[in-house]
C-alpha cells in the first residue's frame, strides 16, 4: 500500500521556510512578553477530560474536541486551549507563587474544526495571562500588550481595531431582560451580532429573550459604565485607543468581568483575530481560594493571515550561512577548516557528495543558501577560498576571518 | 467537583525555572545542529495511523501509541517519534528538495509507558537527521553532530561512550543461524544483551535461534567488517572515539545499516541515553525513489538526567531585569518611565498593588527577581531611581540607563 505524503487533514508541515517564519512570529510574541516581565511556562498537550469539560466552552467540548480514552481507561483531551491548564498549574502552587503572576506560552493546541481559513484542527496561540490583580490596571495592561505584539509585527493605527466590553454589565442586562433562559445560550448568540444582518439578529432575540426590546436597545447603544469609560481613559494614557462595543461576549463561558478582542479592519478580511478577557473565578474549581486572572489568547494562523495581506512579513534567510563543497579528495584536511569557521560562529553545511560542481550548486539554490565555499587542495595549502554570492555570481578570494565577516552579515533573503 | 492539579499521568507541567532549563537545553541543540547546517522543521502531532504501524516498532504501536479515532472515524496517532513523519515530507517534496537536506526539529512525542525515570508520556526529542548522502561521510557526521552536543552540554569523555555497530552486518548474521525465524524477533533480543545476564541471554538466543552458538561467538568478538573499521577512523579523525558492539541493534525496525547510540557511563545510571542510525528505504513507502538518510533522536529526560547528575547544569535566571514598585499614586507618571526602561531593552515586571512594599518584595522573590525598582513622586522629580538588589540588600540611586546597565548584566540566578 503506497502511503499518503499528505498530513493529517487541518495540520501543517513546517519546512524550513515555513519554521523560519514561524519562528520570526514566536521570537517577536516572546521579546514583547518578556519586556512585560512575562515569564515562559508549558502545559501539557493531554489533559484530563474534566479539566475542560464544562470550563471552556459547550461547543468545543462536544463537537470539536479531540478527547478519548486512553489504555488505561481514563477520559483524556487534547488540549483545545490552555486557560484551564495555566490554572491548573497556577492552583497547584497557589500559596508558592509569587503574585502579580505573569506568565506567557506559545502551545499547540487541538480542534476538530472544518478547515478553512485562519482554522486549522492544530494551531499555536500565544497565551499572556496576569493572575493576583483585582484591579483593572491588569485588564489595561493586558490591552496594551495586545497592541504592542501588533506593533511589534508592524501593524498600523487603521489595519486594527481594539473592541472592549463588560463581560459582567452584559450579563447583568441579560438576565433583566431573559431571567429564565439560560444565559450561555443568549450570550452565544449576541456573540454572532456581527457576523449576523439586523434583522435575523432581532428576530433571534425576540425568540430568545422575554424582554427582547431593552436589550436590543442596550447592545446597538454606545452607553458607557464607569468601568468601561475608567479603562478607556487608562489605554488612553497608554496611547491606546479602544471602542465600547456591548455585542461583544467572547465564546468562553469562564469570562467574568472585561472581555476584549482585536478585530481586522482589512475591508477583504473583517474579522474579529484574537482577543481575552478577566477569568476571576477559575481557580475555586481547584478547592482553592480564587486568584483574579486576565488573560488572552492569540492564534497564530489569524495572525499570519493579518501580516500577509498587510506585507508586513520581512525577508527571512536560512540558518545556514555558507555551503561548503568539497572539491577532490579533500575529506580529511577539510575537517580543521570547516571546524575553524564553525568556530567563528558562522554556520556551515557540508556536500560530501562526489559529482560535478554546477549540480552541488544547484542544490545550494534550492535550499535557499546563498554563498558557497570551495575547499580544495589549492585553497588549503594558500590558506585563501574562493566564496561564491549565489545572489551576485559574484566570486572573490579570502581568508577565513573574511568569509566569516561576509556572510554573518548578509541581509537578505534568498530562499 | 473538586479537580485535581496534578497533570496527566506521565507528563510535566513546566513552571518558568522548569522552562527556563527546557530553553537553556534546547538552545544548546539549537545552536550546534544550524552551526551544521541542519535546518529546523516541525510536524504535526497527529498522523495517519498507518504511517506508522509496521513502520516505527511494534511494541510501540500494539502496546505505547496513543492512537484513536477522530470525529470523521479516520484512525490517528499522536506521533510516538518522528522519523516517519519527516520522511512523508521529504517524500512529499522529493524532487524540489536539495541535498545533501539537513534538517532538525525538538518536537514533543507521546508514548503509553509506566512512568519511571527518563520514561515519560509526554517527552520532547531532539532529532537531526541527513537526506541524500550514500557515502559514510553522512554516518560520520551524525555521530559527530550528537558528540558535539554532549561537549556543547558539557560532557567530558569519561562520562559518556558511542557505541556502533552495522545493522546490515548483523542483519545478514542473524539470517545465516536463523533463517527461518522473524529477523525482529531475534534482534529484540539481541538488543536487551545489555539488560541480561549471560546465561538467560544465551539459553534466549538457544530458544530462538536455529544455529546459536556461530551467533554468539560473533556477538561477543569485536570483529570489524571494513564498513565498521572506515566509519571508526573516519570518527577517529574528527576527533571522536568510537566502540565497535555487535549486540548494538537499536529498536526501530527502519534501520538498514550503521546504528549508534551514547551510553551513559556513570556507574548508578549505566543505560543507553539516545541513539541513531542509518534508514535508506523508508521513503520507498510512499511510492517516490528512497532517498538514503541517517539521523538520531535524543530525548529530554535522559539528557536532564545525565546533566544533572553530572552537575552540568548552570545558573539560570528570569527573563525579567526588574520588577517596579510603584510608591503612591504615580500610575500614569510612571508609564512613560516605564516604558524608557523597556526601550532600554530591560525586562520590566510592575506591582500595581497597593499594599505594603515588603510584601511586594517578597513577592518579587518567590518570582526569582533580582531587582525591585522603586517609582514614587520624588523619583520621577529628580529622574534618579532606588534600585534594590535583593541578592546583596544594596540600594543605589540611578538614573535610568544606569539601572538598565546594571540589571542587564547580573550573572547569577536568584530563583
């Protein structure tokens, strides 16, 4: 039986290429966290079932989950996301560690979504989370590192926007106007308003709600509490400009306080990318005392889409600097040059193989490096080598400190 | 229900000094393998089921695999390895790829295994592996590539030893005293010669084997075939000692020729660490040309363990320089101060709190900062800042890029 060489349906391979620029988004998440004061933790990809069962959201535990049992019987899930893992972690050492907590991680996590774009059934997602801070400097701050990671990646005042809501003002308004519905179904679907035309929204509502009318007229309001307004004012001093928008929920049912997203305002692509919000109560389920906890979580197929369609994504070279070829019976001598050059911190592949110069060539294109080294008897006797700029053709003669110098500060790329 | 914080059975939670370790180890890697020329790479966690069963080891896939069915009834693995994954990409790409390919990756693997000592569920494994090479330079190089780890990690010679052996050799020995018993069932055992005692492990091979007494004179002789004695003064010239060990089989059933692996030799945990070898036929599997290939897989936890046993393993220290106290009501003062500090590339935490400053420290302390800096009115007047370092009890007034000198170059690790 030939075996497919495609990967498993809504995953990805990573060539080098993909890797590098992967890394390039993670290295930038990871420096704006750091400069925060974040500090990097990782949970597990297997959890418990019952960790996530009823904590993070209906929807993804019954029909997106990759959960089973595993060969001891035991109830088992993929991670879908990491909130209730951290808190986990977070209950485990509840009176060890040292509050305010900040903590980052870039985890894969797992979803049996129908892929489409910005969707995939394995995705990576920075997660920033504060844990120990009741006041809403944490919930500004969590905001400002959100537009600072999108900074960070050179977005634009216009190409985002950032969406703020009460989690908590809403549920209250949703429980005047439907006390007898459950309130994760009505929240649900105030989530959808956006993606929803008026009408059908109206139309759900009423079939919904009880009172449909005043909670119609509170979501289209702009009507400002005065946490909403104290926050707006504190991204303000932080020269960030946020928007009041009362349809915004959040799908995770364990939201308590403000919610917030960063919505794309790409004409061709208008869509909420990422966002979070406070999580107060979390850690009770633990049997401890709760930790006040905001947090976010970024996705990184959104994000690449976001960067693509704005250019924002830079050349990204190889890691490898400088191909050596062999030429002749060279093996042996070579070792002490090629250990050298490693030695000056410069990268180096080897083509050992024996066939003609032009195809060794060829296959250093392909793996998008551009300079290569020629090591024959000649060079190693005179202590001089030929390095060729595959991007220029260009070929010059030097010593080894040169060819380190040269191609240590290459700038471009040229896979 | 009370959840339990405790992870999933076999698998870690990786607090910020358990990360910071995983980092510090995974640098190391990191750094030596591109300094090669090996690229990195990743794969997704779930496979295809059949990609490998009959292809990996049957133990691993009848007895260790987490393998289920999805939503869509397709059976899937999360990866126990990853050697036929990166194969299926090779085989995906054959044509477009160059080579010699070098590639790495440090992907996470899942095995159903009772937890013990360097035996984990959940473990991460550097694995490096060389595409396109026939000749035994490639085979040099691997083992050569894994010993410069070790002496990347510190390892001194005596600690460690690389054991080498051919498979096709043995292979074709095996044939010759039992030709009609199954090759894999008379190589397992020839692999557990380490763990045996030498009267069960003859009586095993009399059981199994047609003709045994030919076999286990061989195993026990130290001959060399040619291959072994040129791969032997091929190391020996990069400076690498290596053993000849005819019972060196390796577990996987891909290999077809040269296999190593380095041995701990420290007496109170004398085992395998990690190992390798040459695999030339797994592309076939997908209907494209094979394409010869070495490579090796080194786990977390079995080099965690020999570095710290060996005591290899530094100070480390806390991505965040300093943590800020604010004094007072200077919020909104202070953030321009900040955010100067973060530009100064300086790692910066804020205690927002309003509580008492030695609870704050103590704070800081149980997050293993070094430094607190202190933000009140009279500070930002002046522009000359109280920084106190917690490890010595000193404080000194500074002005900001004095500080961020300061706290960007302390060397030692204060969690």
């Amino acid at each position: 039986m030939k075996l497919s060489t495609q990967p498993y349906k809504g995953t990805r391979d990573f060539y080098p290429e993909d890797m590098c620029l992967r890394n390039w988004m993670f290295a930038k998440m990871r420096r704006v966290c750091e400069s925060y004061g974040y500090e990097e933790y990782d949970v597990p990809v297997l959890e418990p079932l019952e960790l996530y069962a009823s904590k993070t959201s209906e929807e993804i535990i019954n029909q997106q989950s990759f959960s089973f049992l595993d060969r001891g019987d035991r109830k088992v899930i993929m991670r879908p996301e990491i909130t209730p893992s951290v808190s986990r972690m977070v209950a485990a050492r509840r009176q060890e560690l040292g509050y305010p907590l900040r903590l980052y991680s870039i985890p894969n996590c797992f979803r049996y979504e129908r892929p489409q774009k910005g969707r995939l059934r394995e995705f990576w997602q920075l997660n920033a989370d504060i844990f120990g801070v009741e006041s809403i400097e944490a919930d500004t701050e969590m905001i400002k590192l959100a537009d600072d990671i999108m900074k960070e990646f050179g977005a634009k005042e216009g190409m985002y926007e950032i969406r703020v809501n009460s989690r908590k003002f809403l549920d209250k308004k949703v429980k005047e106007a439907a006390p007898k519905v459950e309130m994760q179904e009505v929240t649900r679907l105030i989530d959808n308003f956006e993606k929803m035309d008026e009408t059908d929204f109206e139309a759900g509502l009423s079939r919904a709600v009880e009172k449909p009318d005043g909670l119609y007229q509170f979501l289209i309001s702009g009507a400002e509490t005065e946490e909403l307004k104290e926050i707006k004012s504190k991204c303000k001093s932080s020269g960030v400009d946020i928007r009041v928008e009362h349809t915004l929920a959040r799908g995770f049912d364990y939201y308590t306080d403000i919610v917030f997203e960063v919505f794309d305002k790409n004409p061709g692509n208008n869509r909420s990318m990422f966002g979070g919000g406070r999580y107060d109560n979390l850690l009770s389920n633990f049997g401890v005392e709760p930790v006040p906890s905001v947090g976010f979580g970024m996705g990184d197929a959104t994000l690449l889409n976001f960067v693509k369609a704005n250019k924002l994504v830079p050349e990204l070279k190889t890691s490898t600097d400088v191909a050596v070829l062999l030429i002749g019976n060279v093996y042996e001598k070579s070792r002490p040059i090629i250990n050298s050059l490693r030695g000056l911190g410069v990268n180096v592949s080897v083509d050992y193989e024996d066939r003609k110069v032009d195809k060794k060539i060829k296959s250093a294109l392909k793996r998008g490096e551009r300079y290569v080294l020629f090591i024959g008897q000649d060079e190693i006797q005179k202590k001089q080598f030929t390095l060729k700029d595959l991007d220029t053709s260009k070929e010059t003669k030097e010593t080894l400190e040169n060819i380190a110098r040269t191609v240590k500060t290459r700038q471009t790329r040229t896979r």
